[in-house]
C-alpha cells in the first residue's frame, strides 16, 4: 500500500468558480503528467464545474426549479472568484490563456481525461442540488459518496481541498 | 505511531460560510463514522461557524464592538458563499436537504459531536477577533493554539483546509 | 525520505484576500516554529500576496494593462474575503493584532523569511497573469511549476490548500 500512497492525489473541488475550477485542473492535469494517479471529487458549488449547460428548468418540483434558476453555471458559464465583471474578467484570463499557450478550462477537462484523471461526482451533494447523472458532462467517471472520497484519500499522499 | 495516522482526518475551518461549513461537517461526519478519528480546526471566519447567537455588544473596547457589529454571524447565522439572496439561497438549500434528509448545520454539528469529532477553536484567532470561550458554543472541546493543530496534522493522513 | 515527511510542510496560496493570506502566513510561522521545514506556494489570486505596489502600468500588451489595471492588489493593498468595507475591515483586524500583539502582514512575511520559510512563485499563474520576477516582492526564492510543487508535496506531511 506504500507505495500506491506515493502515486496518488486527490483533490476535492467544492467551489464553482472559473479560477479555482481551472487551478484545480492545472494541478490535476501536471500531477498525471507526472505519472501520478489523480482523482477529483466534485461536491457542492463544484459540481457545477462538470454540469452541462442546459435551458431554464420547466418541470420539477418547485424549489429544484428555483435552485436551477438560480444556480445556472456549468463548465461553459462558471463566474470568477473576483473581478468578475460580468464575464469580462474571464474573457481577460481566456486571452491571457491563449496568449501563454495555457489551455482554457474545456481543454484542461479533455486533457485530464486523456491523462486518466478520474472524475467523480458528490451523490449527495447532486441530491441537495437537485442533479442527476443526466445533468453532468460525459467526462464523469462514477458517482459516489464521501466515504469513496475518503477511502481514496486515505490511501494518497497529497490530498488538496479547493 | 504510523498505525494512527491512517485513522485520523484533520479538518482547518477557516471559512465562515454556510454551505462550507455544512461541507466541514459533511465530511467531518462521514469520516467519523467510517470509524476515523477527525478533529476540527476553527479559526478566523471559521470561527462563527461554532459561536453562539447574541445580541449588540453593549460593552467592552470599542474596536471589539465595531467588529462584533459587522460580524454578527453565528452557528444560527451564516451567508452562503454564493446565490446569498439576503438568506434565500440558505433558506432553499435548507429545505432540499430536509427532502434529501440530510441533516442541517446544527444537526450535523451534533451528530459530529456524537460520534467524537473534535472541535478545537484557535485561540489566536479569538483573541484577533475579540471572542472568548463564554461566546462559544457547548460542543468546543478545546481552545488551542496552531501548534496543536499541526501537532495533529503531522499524525494524520488526510488534512483538510477549507 | 521517511524522516523528511514527518518535517515538511506545504502550504498553496490560491486567494489574494487578507485575511487568507494572512491565515497563510500564521499558519507557516508556527509550523516553521515549530522546527518543520515550510514551502509556499503562490498561484493565482495567491500571486498578490508576493506582488510588489506599483504605479498604473503604462506598457505592455493591452490586455495585461487591462488586467493588471482591475488587478492592482499587492502586499500592501489586499481586500478581505467578508467585510471589507472598502478597507474598514482590514483597518480593524489590524488594530485588533497590533492589540493582540500579532503581527501584521508585512512583519508576519518577514518572520518567514527569518524562520527560513520558502517562498515560491508559480511561473504559469505568473504568465497568465503577466507578471515577471521584478514585479514581485524580494522574498521570493525561486520561480517554479506545479510539478516542483508536487514533488516537494509528495515528500510532506501536511499539504494545505488555502
């Protein structure tokens, strides 16, 4: 078990923004480049990092509807932590991206699935907000609860909350 | 000293918000009763997260009573990270965890204390703030310094900064 | 290797606020105080905390202008994560720890430094966001990339992520 502990990371993503979304992706995509076996945990507003983009919510029950309503980020539409701006900020960081070569947040997902990042999704976050697998992008691997998260964590040396 | 470190999870509470908060103790819990040793590590917002409810502070300096003014937030009280809405957000997030029978914050504080999660608040950081024990909350086990918090740390396997 | 673990820290500065920065640096002091060895981190937002003050920048690309335009906060300008009030609440945590006698930001980077806390700048977050070696502040000591991050990573104890 050893030496399984030094070839893993994992890291949790509890936030849904387009920085912290894209911070969490550079450290998982260079940790499995590094041959390190990565997994990421995607719970609360970090869900929204692996959501499809969808239309307005028209059926449900009522507080689903709302919260949808409300909460309509997804891997396409995440806001920044600061200087949002309106997406203006984004757009900024998404020049300057391209400019340094850097890949953007969609290519950073692509990439970590080719480097074999496994993504995984909160199940019980997903009920609290309302999602189903329908809901999240192709690139989830499986849906699992915190105890997976933390029977993996236990067995990985570097274990990141962002 | 090796065979502890695969049971204990350490969890540094540093942010005051509700739905980080609610993560804290999600996690907190969940590690607990998958038979691990978890202690919690409150300091600077994070610290609202296990402070009680009470009024405008009438007395002591000034500069303390400022500050207890603008951060009247409690274990009764706290604003989300995101979708705020002045309380509604806190409100739908509330009641979907009632339907999705998760346990709010101050169930899931009480379930943690029953299944042994410690909770350690950061006396530096109360003394910074203005707080004294008398404003925490009953579950507090015990008011230590960061060097205690790392003293745990370094004997755990998963450290958690949220 | 084995006794290396148990002496290394690592701490990862993604947020530029305050009160973030300055649980970084609390946090790295005790633990350097404590006789562990201590690396930190800067990406993103982070890159702030390290950012030398200065003047409105005249040349360069315009997007890097425009970024660093609405991107003015260094180590001496860096908002709060609650309660900001355009810098009253910075204003008050500060009197709070010249009253508690903790040290303030600048005194708390100095301590590091004498501890011999490491200070690493993440290059890619530093192109991103158009910043070179000189605008950062002197305590630097060394400019590098997630994977050196992991390396060290791999071979600490405790690996926080703030």
């Amino acid at each position: 078990m050893a030496d399984n502990v030094d070839d893993k990371v994992t890291i949790v993503v509890c936030s849904g923004e387009y920085d912290k979304a894209l911070a969490a992706f550079l450290f998982a995509t260079i940790a499995a480049s590094m041959g390190k076996e990565v997994i990421m945990f995607f719970t609360f507003w970090g869900l929204n990092v692996v959501k499809k983009p969808k239309g307005f919510p028209r059926t449900g029950p009522i507080f689903k509807r709302i919260f949808n309503l409300i909460n309509r980020d997804n891997v396409n539409h995440l806001p920044l932590s600061r200087f949002n701006f309106m997406g203006l900020g984004r757009l900024i960081i998404n020049l300057r991206m391209r400019k340094s070569k850097v890949a953007n947040l969609q290519q950073l997902i692509e990439m970590a699935r080719e480097l074999g990042v496994k993504l995984l999704a909160c199940t019980m976050a997903m009920d609290l907000m309302g999602l189903t697998p329908e809901d999240m992008i192709e690139g989830v691997d499986e849906y699992a609860g915190a105890s997976t998260y933390f029977d993996i964590a236990f067995d990985s040396r570097v274990n990141l909350f962002i």
